[in-house]
C-alpha cells in the first residue's frame, strides 16, 4: 500500500514541483545529467527529466526503484545505493539534488558533501526538506512527532544548518526560500505504513488532522567554470 499510495501522491504533487524545479534550476540546455539522491519513487527525477538529458535515482529500497522503474521515461534510470556513499565518481554530474532526503539520514551532512563531490565544478546542487525549529525544546517535539509517524526520521534541520552544510561545502547559494505546505495526517502515517497502535499515539500527538509544515528550498552552485 505505502508503494501506491507513494506513487498516487507523486502523481498529484507532479505538476507543482516540476514547476517549481523549472523555475527554481532554470534555464536548462537540455543536455544536462542530473542526479536524484535518496529519490524513493522518483519524484525529483521525474521533475527533472523533460527538462535534461538524462537524470539518475538512487536509492536503497528496491521496492521503491522498481516502482519507479514502471513509470520512469527514457531518459530516467534507478540505481540502488546508499546516498550518503553514491555509487558514482568525482563530478559526473551538472546537476545533484535531494528532495525531502535530509531528515531521514543520520549524519546529513555526509548526504550533502556527496551532492558536491559527484558535481561537477560549476554545477548545481538542490536540496528541498521540511524544516526544523531553532528553539531547542520544540524542534525536539517536532522529531518526536515526526519519529512516532515515520520510524526512519532521524531529525529536522533548521534552515540555518542547510545553510551551514552548504558554507562548509564552499558553495556559493544562488536561490533560496522557503513554503509552507498543509499536511494531512492520516495519508503520512499511510505512507510511512504504521500500525494502528502508533497511529493512536501519533492522533495524540498531532497539532491536528490537517496541519502546517515549513520546507526549505536551496539551490547552490559549486565553484569552477
């Protein structure tokens, strides 16, 4: 089910993030090779691919590459791996992103020194999550939350530590804002496929069945020609 329902809500984000990205990493040359790090079913990489000439997700389920693989167009293809340790060399591509990847890994800035390593000098790199708080006390109610909904969630960065990863990578930030978006609890228990036990505790928890969430959207260029 959390598979299907993945690939259902792709569908319906599909227009307004490939908007987004259009606008946010354009203009494009249509030759491009771009990157999907942690892409699950592939919605970066399906944003990313009428506008370059080929694009590559990675990620460690294979349940979700194959999903992936049955909608994929021509110029996508899914490749497993870790992204915190990509399966690819020094700057094979102008463009590496990430999309809601950060708060599910457990040291994310080894994620985002991956994005650079494997750009190439002059290149992009896009990361998109949902933000933490900068009071101590909420942004540990925040991951409590969050860890009791989706057992994989690790912690939500403020927007002042993405802009440190991207600092301490020497990037140069080239756009940068952040959204509010409205979440619906019961599709992300679904699609995290808690039990109905956690799902009570979660209920609990919640500041509502329909609530508000912060994402930060930063694109960054690696320094060179």
């Amino acid at each position: 089910m959390s598979v299907r329902l993945r690939l259902a809500l792709q569908e319906e984000r599909a227009a307004a993030l490939g908007e987004r990205v259009r606008r946010l990493l354009g203009p494009f040359t249509g030759s491009e090779v771009a990157l999907d790090a942690g892409s699950g079913t592939g919605s970066l990489a399906f944003a990313l691919a009428p506008h370059v000439g080929q694009v590559v997700a990675v990620d460690s389920r294979a349940d979700y590459l194959n999903a992936g693989r049955e909608v994929a167009p021509e110029n996508a293809r899914f490749v497993e791996g870790d992204a915190t340790a990509l399966p690819f060399g020094y700057a094979t591509f102008d463009i590496a992103g990430c999309l809601r990847v950060l708060h599910h890994v457990r040291r994310p800035e080894l994620a985002v020194s991956e994005l650079v390593r494997v750009t190439r000098p002059g290149g992009r790199v896009f990361i998109a999550d949902q933000l933490g708080s900068v009071d101590p006390l909420r942004s540990l109610e925040m991951d409590r939350f969050e860890r009791l909904r989706d057992p994989t969630h690790q912690r939500l960065l403020p927007d002042a530590d993405i802009h440190g990863f991207l600092d301490a990578n020497d990037l140069v930030l080239v756009t940068h804002e952040v959204t509010r978006e409205r979440v619906d609890l019961e599709q992300r228990l679904e699609l995290a496929e808690a039990p109905e036990e956690e799902r009570a505790r979660v209920r609990g928890l919640a500041p509502g069945s329909v609530f508000e969430i912060e994402v930060g959207w930063y694109v960054a260029r690696k320094p060179g020609p």
